[in-house]
C-alpha cells in the first residue's frame, strides 16, 4: 500500500523557534517509517520557506539520514504553499522543464509553537489549502494563544480560574503608572508578568515589587502588544494531555518536581536545557479522584475553545485549599523528548509513534468531516 505523504512544518518566526525544531525532530524519528513518508518543510526565523534539502540541515546528522533512508530524494527546488485548492501540496517555484509543478501531501502536521504557528496564521493557510492538518483549527488555535481571549472562554464554562489583569502594550507605554496601580490594588505582590500571546516560558518573569513590575512588563512587551499579569499563588503546577476530536480523551496527569528552592517556576531554560533540576512525574501524585477530576476539566478546557486534534491543559493545585484550577491550554504543546505531553501518554500506556497515528487520523477524520459543508448555495 502507498505510504501518506505526511509534510512536517517547523521552526517559523516565533521566540520558540529553536523549541519547535526539536519537537519536529522528535516527531519525525517516533513516526512509523513503515506507513508514511515525511518531508521536512523548515520556515526560518524571518518567514522564509525552505526546500525539504535546506530544511533538513536544521536536524542533526542522524535525523537527517533517517529521512534519507526512509524517503529517498527531495526537492531542491524553492517552494510554498498557496492559498489555491489546486495545489494541494508544496507547490515548486521554480521547477525544471518536465518536472512536476506540485509536491502532493496527503497530511500535514504543522510542529510550530507560539506566533504564527500556534495562533491561527498557519491553519488558515492551510484551510485554504484543502489540506488536512494535524491540530487544532483557526478558531480553537487563536483562542487558546491568546491567554485573555482563553481565560474569557474558561469562565464562561464555569472553569475556575486565578485572578489577572490585562493591558496593551499602548496602554502601557502611554501611563506606567496607572498599569502598576491596578495591578497593585487588584492582584498584588508577587504576581507573574506574560506575554498574552506565547509560550515555553518566553518572555515570563516573577515580579515581587514596582520596580520588577516593570521590568517584567517591559520584558513582556518585547513579545506582544497584549500583555497578561496573574496573581502568584502558592499551588503545584499539574499538566494534562488531550487528544481527540469530537469525543477527546485525556492522558493521567504529570507534575514537573523541581528540586532547585530558589526556583519560582520553570524557566526557558529548565523546562529545556536538561539540566537536572527538575524531574516530569506521570501520574502525579494526586488522588484518584482528583486525577479524574482533572482529566474532566481538561476535556471541557479543550472543548470550551473547540479544540481538536491534540493539546496540553495546564492546572494549579492549591497547596492551602486543595483548590483546583485551570491555567491555560496550548493547542501545540511542546514534543521534544523533555516535554511533558508525550510522557503523559507514555505514563498512560501509549507510545508516541501510536500518538502520532492518532493524530493523523484525526486530522483526515476533521478534514473530511468539515468537507461536508456547503459553501455554495
């Protein structure tokens, strides 16, 4: 049987670029070689589209020869995506005389976190495409990007959720002062600055007084023009993977242990740098019952932002109450050997490879399913 020509995208013009390099590069050495072929479709730091040759000089050796071994040969031509039902695939910009316009793909899997991968920019392409695409859609990717828009949706599910305050980067730079004072007299001190729109901990700092408010706002503003302020809570912080489409399900929960005292929450670095300060422990150490109420509240997390393929939900365990509540939800979460969506399934009894099966049906089953709307009278 012919094998799926599955396109991995990555990289892309986000402060997590370098992150969704090595999720693609999990992906591509965990999918099933026997079933699919993949084609590496790189996007740089600037925008720019690279050939299947070009992007494979993003992986290590190893990564790289996998794919040569598994696939054979792959364009060199300049490529992209075009917004045109007919090219259902990479279309080649410059093709050789004789040399077939178009490279078909029968799915994608867009392995991009953060801005204009995360967000909706590049599902929207691709719906312009008639691709099938594994993830979240327009809709569910923009909402559960921007943390504001996310928070409204959780609360009109009756999630509970912690106290924030939000602001625009305008606002911000027209009257420092009138910001601080709002979020002295609603949230208080330590609080946590982000931006709206990002994720992996880019841009996020502590801040414990007015002056560390605004370095942790100015920080944040570097990253987006929405920026975010939620109290500080003394809580664990516990994760839940959800995969699916209409009827999705949800993974044991995880817990990153950290065993550095003088760390407030995980940064950047200790969530990727393999330093050994903290450790990812599925299940997490919680009752039964709590760990069925927390895989409720991720199912109807993912479904509050019409969810669908794969995402990860994000919880706070209160220390003093018990409490729990929702955080945030990525609608790509981070595939890297460090990361804690593909341990939670493993901790649940599923192999990545299996995962990745998974979404790529559910991808095709979504495609198919909205192919059934009429878009003409």
């Amino acid at each position: 049987m012919e094998k799926i020509k599955v396109g991995v995208v990555y990289g892309g013009r986000s402060g997590e670029h370098e992150i969704s390099i090595r999720s693609a590069k999990t992906v591509i050495e965990q999918i099933d070689k026997e079933k699919y072929d993949v084609f590496p479709i790189a996007i740089t730091k600037e925008g720019n589209w690279l050939n299947p040759v070009e992007s494979l000089g993003m992986f290590p050796t190893e990564t790289q020869q996998l794919l040569i071994n598994s696939v054979g040969s792959f364009p060199r031509n300049a490529v992209g995506f075009l917004g045109d039902t007919k090219y259902k695939g990479l279309t080649k910009l410059d093709p050789n005389e004789g040399e077939d316009r178009v490279l078909k793909l029968d799915v994608i899997f867009p392995v991009l976190h953060g801005t204009y991968g995360e967000d909706g920019t590049i599902q929207g392409l691709f719906e312009m495409c008639d691709i099938p695409y594994v993830g979240c859609g327009v809709l569910a990717s923009s909402c559960g990007m921007d943390k504001v828009v996310m928070k409204t949706l959780f609360r009109d599910a009756d999630l509970p959720i912690c106290k924030y305050v939000w602001f625009l980067r305008s606002e911000w730079e027209r009257g420092n002062e009138i910001v601080i004072r709002q979020i002295e007299s609603k949230l208080g001190y330590p609080c946590f600055v982000k931006p709206a729109n990002l994720g992996s901990s880019v841009g996020i700092s502590r801040a414990t007084d007015a002056e560390s408010l605004r370095e942790a706002i100015s920080l944040a503003a570097n990253y987006d023009r929405k920026i975010i302020v939620e109290e500080a809570l003394d809580m664990r912080e516990i994760e839940c993977a959800v995969i699916g489409n209409d009827e999705p399900q949800a993974s044991l929960p995880g817990e990153y242990i950290i065993h550095s005292a003088d760390k407030a929450f995980l940064d950047y670095t200790e969530k990727y740098a393999g330093t050994g300060n903290n450790d990812f422990v599925v299940p997490a150490a919680v009752s039964e019952e709590l760990s069925k109420k927390i895989q409720q509240m991720a199912v109807t997390a993912f479904k509050a932002v019409d969810g669908s393929g794969l995402a990860r939900v994000d919880f706070f365990l209160l220390n003093k109450t018990g409490s729990l509540l929702v955080n945030e939800i990525n609608t790509m979460p981070g595939l890297t050997d460090a990361s804690g969506f593909p341990k939670m399934w493993a901790g649940t009894g599923k192999k990545f490879t299996g995962i990745i099966d998974e979404l790529i049906n559910y991808a095709i089953e979504r495609h198919k399913d909205k192919s059934r709307n009429l878009t003409t009278k």
